[in-house]
C-alpha cells in the first residue's frame, strides 16, 4: 500500500518561495521512509521546480482535456509530462465550484492524465448542505462513478483518491476521524466493487479538509485512510513536516 502525504499550494507563493520551500522539504526529509511526499504546485512554477524536486513529487494542480491546438491559456498533459511533472490534481472542490468542472470535464482530464501515463489524484467530497441532507455518499459515489470507477484495472497503479469534505477545506472544521474513516470505508466498498477487493485495497485514498500536524496521526491511523491532501499547512516546510511526521507509517 502506498502511504501519501501531499501539499496543496493552491494559488499561494512567489517562484522564490516555492524553490526555497522545495530545498527545505528535501532537506528535512533526507531520510524519510515509509511515506511519499508530494506537492502540487502552481503551474507557471513547475518547469523550474521539477530540477529541484528530489524526492518530492511534483504535481499540478489542474490540466487541460484537449490535445495541443488553439486553446489560449490552457496546457496539456504532455506538455505537464513534458516538463518533469509526475501527475496532477484532477477535480478539486475549488474548480469543481468556480471554475466549471463538470463532471464531464474532470472526466475527461483524468483520461488526458492517463493517456500520458501521468498520476491522477482525483479530489471528491460534498458540501455541508449536501451531509445535512443526508446525501454526502450519494455526492461521492457520484463523483468517483463519473470520474474513476469506470477505468480499467490496468491504470490503477496511477489513481489516487482525496476525500475533501468541501465544509472542512480551509475552515479550520477537520472532519472527525470517525466521520473520515466512515466515507473512506465506502469509497473502498465502491472501488472493491469495480475493481475487486485486492485491487481496491491498493489505491490509496487520502483525506483532506483542515489536516495538520495536530490531527494528522489521528486521521491518518483510520483503517482506510492512506495519507492527506494538506492545504494550508502544507505552506511552509515546517508545517508540513509536522504533518508527514504525523503518518503511522513515517520512520
Ligand atoms: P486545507 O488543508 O487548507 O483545509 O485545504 C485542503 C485542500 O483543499 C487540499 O486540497
């Protein structure tokens, strides 16, 4: 089982900050084992960044579905590929909400991401409105039905699922370990479904929603939890850190 602690910079630091982060992280975490780290990071950055990488993976936070063409202000996956980036964030709450990702449309990034071999970490979750009426698996079951219980067992290798409760994302309200553990336990029935248990079993599926190095042990010590998507605390090395240390599996 893969063991993933990824950052989310969203659209946060200078180019100068983001190297000096990457150089930090590296440092602090030259004998880390037992858990992957990653960061997606905003897009003008990561032809720079990918040099200074080292053992953080790089991720994007977004991709274009169309092929290389007249898309003014859109990028592909090859040209992410193309660049060092080893995969992308697909699907997240924030673009989901405001920027007009359809269902369709996050579908059909994933297979971009795919179609370059690229990693897929493919962000879901309901809105407070949604629990409390009762359908936050309905939501979710949803979301993964469209963008990635449909793929074949030969790409799984390259999907990653975030579970991020839209309430919990930057209000400082994690959602409790038991609530986490109670949605990851049915993203891991639907995926056994589709794909069988063995399968399912390794994908793994991270939490995310006001995670850091206070809850993160809690939270990552849940039966079905595998690691975080980490927003805010994932902004300076040190935070983030605290986080990574916070994983079961981190020695
Ligand atoms: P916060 O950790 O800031 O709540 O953000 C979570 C998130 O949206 C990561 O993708």
């Amino acid at each position: 089982m893969r063991n993933i602690v990824a950052g989310n910079w969203k659209c946060h630091k200078l180019m100068n900050e983001a190297s000096a982060w990457m150089a930090d992280m590296n440092d602090m975490m030259a004998n880390l084992q037992g858990v992957e780290v990653m960061v997606a990071a905003p897009a003008p950055y990561l032809g720079v960044l990918a040099p200074l990488a080292g053992r953080v993976g790089l991720l994007a936070q977004n991709v274009g579905s169309n092929p290389a063409g007249a898309h003014t202000g859109e990028f592909t996956a090859a040209m992410l590929k193309s660049c060092g980036v080893t995969g992308s964030l697909v699907g997240h709450s924030e673009r989901r909400a405001r920027f007009g990702d359809t269902e369709e449309a996050v579908a059909a990034k994933v297979d971009a991401l795919l179609g370059e071999g690229l990693d897929v970490i493919f962000c879901c979750g309901e809105t407070l409105q949604e629990r409390q009426g009762g359908r936050a698996e309905d939501v979710v079951f949803r979301q993964l039905e469209s963008g990635v219980l449909r793929l074949g067992a030969d790409v799984l290798s390259k999907v990653v699922v975030a579970y991020e409760p839209v309430w919990a994302i930057g209000t400082g309200q994690t959602a409790t370990s038991a609530q986490a553990q109670e949605m990851h336990a049915a993203i891991r029935g639907w995926m056994s479904q589709a794909w069988g248990e063995e399968a399912a079993r390794n994908v793994p599926v991270l939490y995310g929603g006001s995670c850091k190095a206070s809850n993160a042990s809690e939270l990552f010590s849940q039966r079905d939890i595998n690691g975080g998507l980490i927003g805010g605390a994932s902004l300076t090395p040190q935070d983030f850190w605290g986080v990574i240390e916070g994983h079961p599996s981190a020695h």
